[in-house]
C-alpha cells in the first residue's frame, strides 16, 4: 500500500509531463460474489482527489482504491 502511495504521488507531481503507466484494478462483479482484474495503459489525464479516481487517457475512470499495482517506466520499484 505504502508503495502504492509513493507512485500515486509522484504521478500526481508530474501529471502534466503525462507519464506512461499501466494501472491494474479490481472490478467488484455487481450479480455475484467476485469479480476481474483489469489493465489500463495510457497516460493518466486527471488525478480526482476528492472522487478518489484517476482518469486516464481513454477516459476509463479507475477507483484508487481497487487500484492493485502501477508499473511504468518511471518506476524503478
């Protein structure tokens, strides 16, 4: 989570240099108990504190907190 964190934040410092990163989320299935991974690449086009939502390039709109892992060229961790 920490690790999380620390990389939401230095996207958020660097959002208009929009860096290329690909964000792994949870999607809760609504009709019964599970659900799916997935993963949007892009660049993140705004940063939603207050929603609590990236959204990215190809306007998907991703809840921080299903975010499982973001990996990018910016990160060597």
């Amino acid at each position: 989570k920490a690790v999380l964190n620390e990389k939401l934040l230095f996207i958020k410092e660097h959002l208009p240099d929009k860096p290329q990163v690909s964000v792994t989320y949870f999607i809760q299935d609504n009709k019964k108990s599970g659900g799916a991974y997935k993963t949007s690449t892009g660049y993140i086009k705004k940063f939603q504190e207050y929603e609590r939502r990236l959204i990215m390039s190809d306007d998907c709109s991703i809840p921080i907190d299903a975010i499982i892992a973001i990996h990018g060229e910016l990160f060597a961790y």
